[in-house]
C-alpha cells in the first residue's frame, strides 16, 4: 500500500477535495475527501480519474526547440537564452503590442498568472488572452457597471434561496457550484422549493426542476425583456428596493413598460402563462439566478446577461439574501479595466477593450494575421490548447504558422504545442504548489494550496519558475541586496521587515515583487508559487482582514503569517475568511452603494430585440436549416489535458444528438455517420437519436478531437465554429447557436 495524501482536482473550477494513494510516484488510487470543508466527500468521475490526467504518453520531460527535421531536445538554459533574446528582438523592431500572453488560468493551476502577467507587463504589453474571455467576460463587464468593479461579479446564495432560476446551465453535469448534483438533487425534492430551468434541451437538470422553459434556442434576451416587461406591467417590481439600492430605473423602465410581452413569448415558442407565473413568481419568491454558457455563448450574450441584472435588480434580488450575491474573496478573479479609460488598451485590428484584464481569445487569429504594423508577432502560451479550446481551429493553426515566435509552456505535447517553436515543460498540479481562486462559496471563503504528491519526472519545473527565469534572462528582475538575501534564512516575519526596508529603498521594484520573492522566499520554501502566496497574504487589503477575523485569524501585522501558516497546516483546505452577511451592498464600489442599472450603450441594443426583428433574424438559412449547439457539459468530457482516451473506454463519449423526428425527416438512424456542415468547415461524426435534444438543435460536445498516439479521438467541435461568430461587446464566440445542416457519409 502507498502513502495517501489529501488534495484537489485540478479538471474543474470546483476543485473538489481527494484522498490519492501514491504508490512508486504513480497514482494508485483515488477517492473523495470526506475531510474537505467545501466539497465533503463529493467527487465527480472526472475527478476520480485525475491519473489520466497526469500519467500518459504525451507528458512533456524536457525543453524542445522544433527545428527543420522536427523537435530536438535542448538544455533549460539554451532554451531560454534563445526565447529571451528572440522577445527582445521583436519587441525591440515591432513594439510591445507585438508580444501577447495566453494563459494565467486552467482549472485547478492560477499561480502561474503572477508570474506570466508581471512578465508581460514589464515588457510594456497588455495583451493578455485567457478562457475568461472566452465565456464570461460580457457577464463581468455588465457586472461591473451595476457593482463598479468587473471583479465584483454575483452568484446565486445557494442556501439560502428558495427559487433558483438555471439559464443555459446544466447543473448535474457542469456543477459550477459545491457539490452541485447534491445541492440540486435535495433542492429539487424540498416542496418549499422550487427548481426552474430555462434550456431548449431536456438536460439531466431539467429532468429534475419544477418547471421546464424549454426555450427556443437563441431566443434568450427577448424572453428576459418580456419577463421583466410582464412585471413591471403587473406592479410586480420591488418599488422599495428600487427606491433605496438601485441608480438608472427610470431610464430603463420605458424599454419594458409598453413591449408586447405575448408577442415575444409566442417567438421563444414557449407558453405565456407559465412564463407569467414563472415571471411573478420569481418577483415574490426569495429568488436567485444561476446564468452558465447557455446564455453566455448565445445570441445577443452581453445584452442578455444585461437583461437578467435588470430583472434581479426590478425583483429587488440583488445583495440580498437568498437572491445574487457578490461573494468574497482572497484574490479577485481578473482586474478591473473600464474601457472608458483611455489606458486601457483595445485590439489594433479588431478593437476589442481588455474586460477583466483579459482579451477575447476568439480574436487572435485576426490580431496575427493583420497587415497592422503593430499585430501579434510572439505569443507566449500556458496551460492553454487554442487549437482545441477556442473557436475556429483552422483560422488558429493558419495564424500560428505566421508568427515569430510561439512559445508553449505545459504539461503535453498538446496540438498547440506541436505548432511552437519552443516547448518547455511544466510540471502538473500533482507536483507543485498550486491552487486557484475561484469564489464559489458565500459567506465563507476558502482556500486549499495543493502540494506537491509526485516527484516530477526529467526537468519539469513549476510554471511559475519558467517565467522568473525568462524575466532574470530578459533583465527584468531589479538587483537584490545581499541583506534580504540573508533574511531569507531567519523566520519569515523578519523576512518581511526586510522586504519592506528593500521596498521603501526601492519603490520601483513592486512591479517586479513576485520574481524578488521567487529569488529569495521563494528558494528557501523549494517553490516560487508558495513564495507568491505569503506576498499575496502580506499585501491583503483590508476587505480580506477583516473577513479573516469572522473566522479567528487575529488581527495585526502578522494575521498574513497565520493565515498562510493556516494553509499549510490544511493540505484539505480550510475557511480563511467570512463575509459579513447583513450588508452586501457595502461591497458595491459605486460612492453611494447603489447598483447602477442603466448602461447607456446598451439601452439601443435592448430595444432592438423585440418579436418582428427576431422572427426575421431567427428564419433560417436554407442551406443552415439546424442550429448547432457547439459544447455540451457531461460526465465523459473534460479540459484537453486529459489526453488518455482510456479513461472513456467503452463509453459512448462523442456524438451528434438529434431528436428522433429530425433524424427520421432525414433519413437517418442511430448509429449513422454523418457529415455536419457550417460555414466554417465540416466533420463526419456518428450520429445519436434523443428526445433530450430540442427539435431543430443538434448538439456536439467539446473536449473532443484530441490527437493521442498517432490517433484522433472523437471530434474536434470548433473546427465548425468561426470566430468572425461572436458577440459584438466582449467578442465572446457564439457556440451556442451555430446555423449547420447534416449530410449522409457517402461509402
């Protein structure tokens, strides 16, 4: 028997707890945590078969430099002597807007972001690229004109709702919360409760809900703006609410008070009485809303997610309990980047603003590809597959081959790492320290720092570390005095007297402090990520203290110490802090501590969409008569990391769906190889008959079309998905609503 440890999964962004047993640096086995405080026990089969994801043929073991006979294996120090001198050449000729950075997430490894961002920023760039703004940057962007900051985004409070409203979100099998199937399973049965989901498919969470809005797929803002039109027609709203939290009603209430609600429910094919009582029901229930890719990859997505801040707001379900709250946090998710602001930067060829702090990688190829004298020459990629996680694979791959210089950073010979020029081995969440800081959780917030289980084979080396010796090799990193060199050996308190002696001398070096703590705490603690950590606690605003004192944590100068003490005494995680519950509108930024509901750029939009325009813009092209739905949530598929096809074996993992009357109209069968066609491109993919598919929608799930030991494994999605196919705000792509047909595989 092995030796067991306790830590996380690193598949998705709940990162539940798990017990893995380590038998000769190999996982033996692997069973959920009972002792993890946020996911008690719960696991998912993803989860249960991380060793897929960490063990298999294509983990990278050693820096490759591809050269005209393919990739040649080269030492650390070539490989980064050459990067760095490559970096400052075409920085040098072209400006900083030719270098980008793609990465800085993943779904169980963010420390790396303090490491890759300080690095682009100090070569004078902007361009960071992150799956952030692949699906919920429009969200966090109307989020942060109704809170004041794009950070200060809102969540359903679970526990204390008693209607949940799920848009576009499969719950069962995309979790996106603690212990979802738990949580959604008893919320279903408790009679005081009730479920609503709104999804044209009969997904596995519809099955369970007490109402089904089996919407017409790309119909979503215009049943939210009869929604909020049946209630504010019906006096429905919440007029103390409004009158005491909420800045902009009176400008928007016009755009609801007149529209022809029945017309637009008649376009969404749904039944206007229940959507009525759905409408009134969630304007005097103690209701919350959970809004997922449904709505967040559709038609018109920033205006709906727009739409569904005005209905929580007119419901008066904003910073309340049981409504959306703004949970806490120990480090925000992205930065706040108000367009408005003339420092931050847009895209030279396409215009989009940073949102987040991030640009929409839907983008990219165009960035690459324009004839601007200042388009991306260099893109330096981590724990990032653009050629199978980003809309339009082919446009990526003619866009790669034209850059200077592509450098990937990660655990696999991934698709996208088979087009670099340099491929540098990172090591896993399995042997480094590594956590992330999604807040999921409300009042409490938790953090769990995942430690090293597994020796690294070769030379891998944290992610963290690859961008400190980029930046020591582009002299970036300031001159570090031999007294705080030595501090490092006494107790980390002391340490922290002498950084801020070193700071006040040198106030210019903040902007380099995670590669100054990485180069002397981060030697004594055998790790740069826990070194980034104790900055991260050291620096922690005053938002944070004083929820780590709801939980024990004293209060003072050493609370950072404690807290991070705290985190390595808890390989399970632990609470670190607490949001005070009676207020949340003390976390809105605005100076009055409203929400602000107009959002002028938007109001046109909104009016736009109403039952003529869209019945137009919803007739189908004759050669596109279907609608593709390019993604699809469920227990065989995962982030393109788990390259191991054998953790599916005999399942039946990637398929078309249709519902039985559009396969009978065309002449098909289940089992049938069929070729579906978008303007973008085609794939011939077996074919799967379901009533759970919505008449005229077929669906194709993601994470497929992986290439593993000379072989393809199920389909590649976004070969079918353009990137000129994206919303017109955040630019985030539009997999949700892909005109296509299906067209019988001649022998």
């Amino acid at each position: 028997m092995g030796k067991v440890h306790k830590t996380g999964c690193v598949l998705c962004a709940q990162n539940c707890g798990l017990e893995i047993e380590v038998e000769e640096n190999r996982i033996a086995k692997v069973k959920p945590d009972k002792a993890n405080p946020r996911s008690e026990g719960y696991a998912c089969r993803k989860g249960l078969n991380v060793a897929r994801h960490q063990h298999h043929d294509q983990r990278l073991n050693y820096p490759l430099k591809k050269t005209s006979s393919g990739f040649e294996r080269i030492s650390w120090d070539q490989a980064v002597r050459e990067i760095a001198q490559k970096l400052n050449t075409i920085v040098g000729e072209h400006g900083p807007r030719s270098l980008a950075y793609m990465g800085g997430g993943g779904q169980g490894c963010h420390f790396e972001a303090a490491f890759g961002v300080r690095l682009l920023r100090a070569m004078g760039s902007q361009y960071h690229y992150s799956a952030l703004a692949q699906e919920l940057t429009g969200h966090f962007w109307v989020q942060g004109r109704a809170t004041g900051r794009q950070y200060l985004f809102t969540m359903p409070d679970h526990h204390n709702t008693d209607m949940l409203m799920a848009v576009g979100w499969n719950g069962m099998m995309s979790h996106q919360m603690p212990q979802a199937r738990r949580f959604l399973t008893a919320f279903s049965k408790d009679p005081e409760k009730i479920l609503v989901v709104i999804d044209p498919r009969r997904s596995e969470t519809a099955k369970i809900a007490d109402i089904h809005l089996p919407i017409r797929p790309g119909t979503d803002a215009l049943l939210f703006r009869a929604m909020i039109g049946i209630i504010l027609q019906n006096g429905w709203q919440a007029e103390d609410y409004i009158h005491q939290h909420v800045n902009g009603f009176q400008e928007i209430a016009p755009l609801f008070s007149d529209f022809d609600a029945r017309a637009a429910v008649d376009v969404c094919e749904l039944d206007y009485e229940k959507v009525k009582e759905v409408a009134r029901l969630f304007a005097t229930r103690r209701s919350s809303m959970h809004a997922d890719l449904g709505t967040l990859m559709g038609r018109h997505s920033t205006v709906t997610s727009y739409l569904q801040i005005i209905l929580l707001t007119v419901c008066g379900r904003m910073c309340v309990p049981g409504g959306n709250i703004i949970p806490g946090h120990l480090m925000p998710l992205g930065a706040h980047s108000d367009e408005r602001d003339h420092r931050t930067w847009r895209t030279v060829a396409t215009g989009f603003p940073a949102i987040m702090g991030t640009f929409p990688p839907n983008v990219m190829p165009e960035e690459i590809m324009s004839d601007h004298p200042e388009r991306l020459r260099a893109v330096l990629c981590c724990q990032s597959n653009p050629l199978r996680s980003y809309a339009d694979t082919t446009a990526y791959e003619e866009a790669f081959k034209r850059l200077d210089l592509l450098v990937t950073a990660e655990l696999a010979m991934t698709e996208t790492a088979s087009l670099s020029h340099y491929v540098l081995p990172a090591r896993s969440g399995y042997e480094s320290w590594d956590g992330t800081f999604f807040a999921w959780t409300y009042p409490e917030i938790f953090f769990q720092m995942r430690r090293p289980i597994l020796k690294p084979e070769g030379e891998r080396i944290e992610l963290g570390e690859i961008h400190v010796r980029l930046a020591d090799a582009l002299g970036l990193i300031p001159p570090i005095p031999d007294y705080l060199q030595d501090a490092v050996g006494g107790d980390r308190l002391a340490f922290g007297t002498e950084l801020m002696r070193y700071m006040n001398e040198h106030p210019e070096a903040s902007r380099a402090l995670p590669f100054v703590l990485a180069k002397t705490l981060g030697k004594t603690l055998g790790s740069v990520h826990l070194a980034a950590l104790w900055g991260l606690l050291q620096s922690a605003p005053q938002h944070f203290r004083e929820n780590a004192k709801r939980v024990g944590f004293k209060p003072g100068p050493a609370m950072g110490e404690e807290v991070f003490q705290a985190i390595l005494d808890h390989p399970d995680g632990v609470w670190i802090g607490r949001c005070e519950e009676g207020d949340n509108f003390t976390s809105i930024q605005h100076p009055d501590k409203k929400i602000d509901i107009f959002i002028a750029e938007l109001k046109d939009r909104i009016r736009e969409i109403e039952p003529e325009k869209e019945i137009k813009a919803l007739n189908p092209d004759q050669r596109y008569p279907l609608v593709l739905m390019a993604g699809r949530h469920m227990d065989f598929n995962a982030n393109t990391l788990m390259r191991d096809p054998s953790w599916n074996e005999g399942k039946r993992a990637c398929t078309c769906s249709i519902h039985p009357e559009d396969a009978s109209s065309l002449g098909f069968s289940d089992g049938s190889t069929v070729r579906v066609v978008t303007e973008t491109s085609s794939v011939e993919i077996e074919l799967e008959v379901t009533k759970e598919v919505r008449k005229g929608q077929i669906v194709i799930p993601h994470g497929f079309g992986l290439d593993y030991n000379g072989k393809t494994h199920g389909v590649n999605v976004n070969m079918l998905t353009s990137a000129a196919n994206r919303d017109p705000v955040a630019g985030t792509p539009i997999h949700r609503y892909v005109p296509c047909r299906i067209e019988p595989v001649k022998p």
